[in-house]
C-alpha cells in the first residue's frame, strides 16, 4: 500500500522537526505533574496528594472506580474516600495510575474522524492492560499490584507517539483536507510513532523502562511486566488480523485493572499461550 502524499509530507515535516529539536510536544496534564510532584515530597500527606488530584474530578472519579478492583480492595476494608484509595494503590501506582488517565485525556480532538481513531487507541490501550494483567496472573505465583500499575501506564505509553501525529491531522481536518480512511491512519502512526514517542518520553521524563518497551522487543532487562506486555500485545494483533474470531469486547477506561474473567476471550488466551510454548 502506496503512503498517502499528504501523509507522506506531513510525515516528513515531523521527522525533520524531530531532527532539528524543533518540534513542539504535548506537556503532561498539570494534575499529573502536581501529583508526580507531591509523591516524590517526603513531607507531602495523603491529603495534599488528594487535594491535587481532586482538582480534575473526572481523574478522581476514575481513580476511585481502579481502587475498587480486587487487586486493592477487600470486602471487609472497602475504598470510600480518595485518601484510602492512594493509600492502598501505593504512591508510585498512584503516580502511574494518575499519568495514565491525565494522557488518556490529552487524546481529544475536534475532529469527529481523529476522535474515532483517539478511541480505537485508548480501546487498544485497555485492551493491552487487561491481556497483560491476565498473562502476568497466569505466569507469577501471586497477583502483583506494583505490576498492574506498571501495566496501566506502560500500556497507554506505546502509542504515545502517535499524540502529534493526530494533532497535526486534527489541523489538517479543520483547513477542509479530506484525510484518508482511518486503517491507513492508524498504520502511518504506527510507522513513526516510535521516534515521536522516544522524544515525548524524554520530554516527560518518565522511567527508562517505559522508552525500552517501546519497540515491543524482547530484551534481558525488561521487568516480567513488560515482558507481559509484549506478550499480550503479539495477541492483541493476532487477534486483531483472525477475521474467523468475533472482535474484542467494547471496554471503558475503568476495566483496564481488571484481568480477563473466565470465559471465551479467556479460554482463547490461555490455548494461545498454549500454542507457543
């Protein structure tokens, strides 16, 4: 498939942008930095951490609804204030958690083509997490809160190269250019999302091992998480090429802490997993 020329230029201007420093990237949501901020203070309280993150009520509701999850809560100690729910996730995870859901945010467009392809990646995203939790849980002795934090934002980082990118195609949308149809969208991101996303990971400065996964490739340093990761993403794109399988599940942002429950899509991961031994 011949790249679309306006792809193809737009593509090209982004790449010499990166090559010269030149181009201008999306700074993280300012509840993010606060809270990042906040967790790394020794003196800072549980409190001003939640006092910071209340300041996006979506952010808070959502952070509330993960805690929920049978990885953090139990039915004898249940999660009812925001407090509790840092304090049981733990402040990295809750660091992780809150990065996760301010970047989920960062993907809003006006264009009614580019917010379709900003769902299907955030689709994706939860999707990745739920499949690596569940891998992680089958492989390990024991559920691991630390990984599934790890998980969250690990899986919303792969694609964060593609943030630009759709904002330049938003601006094109907005000047009356006609864009191609969204699969052809969606794999000129994935051609240059990995330069774009190395550079916003450097911009943020986030883990070194979230910029090692992002070419999804094996290597000896790589924590079991990510390992995970790349495992449930080999099976989220053979999934996604099986036209004799029904399409994955619509999820909410909510589930992404939620391992796969019994049942169809769990039998075919584990027979999967099976298969590659």
């Amino acid at each position: 498939m011949s790249l679309d020329p306006i792809l193809a230029a737009v593509g090209a201007r982004l790449q010499q942008q990166l090559e010269h420093d030149t181009l201008v990237l999306p700074s993280l949501p300012e509840v993010a930095l606060q809270v990042r901020y906040l967790a790394q203070d020794p003196r800072s309280s549980l409190k001003q951490i939640a006092d910071a993150i209340s300041g996006d009520p979506a952010m808070a509701s959502q952070l509330m609804r993960l805690a929920q999850t049978l990885r953090y809560s139990h039915p004898s100690q249940p999660i009812t204030t925001l407090p509790i729910a840092i304090a049981r996730i733990g402040l990295q995870g809750t660091v992780n958690v809150a990065l996760a859901l301010a970047i989920q945010q960062l993907f809003s467009f006006h264009s009614p083509q580019i917010r379709l392809l900003c769902r299907e990646i955030q689709q994706k995203s939860v999707h990745l997490s739920r499949l690596a939790l569940t891998l992680h849980d089958i492989q390990q002795a024991e559920a691991s809160s630390q990984a599934a934090d790890f998980i969250v934002l690990a899986a919303v980082l792969l694609d964060i190269g593609c943030l630009p990118l759709l904002a330049e195609l938003d601006q094109l949308v907005a000047q009356g250019m006609h864009l191609p149809e969204n699969p052809i969208l969606l794999a000129w991101c994935q051609q240059l999302r990995l330069p774009l996303g190395h550079a916003m990971l450097g911009r943020w400065q986030l883990d070194a091992s979230f910029a090692e996964l992002l070419p999804l490739t094996l290597t000896p340093t790589l924590p079991a998480a990510a390992r995970t990761l790349i495992l449930a993403h080999e099976y989220y794109q053979w999934r996604q090429s099986s036209p004799q399988q029904p399409p994955l599940a619509e999820v909410q942002m909510e589930q992404a802490l939620h391992a796969l429950p019994e049942g169809e899509e769990f039998q075919m991961l584990t027979e999967w997993l099976e298969q590659k031994k």
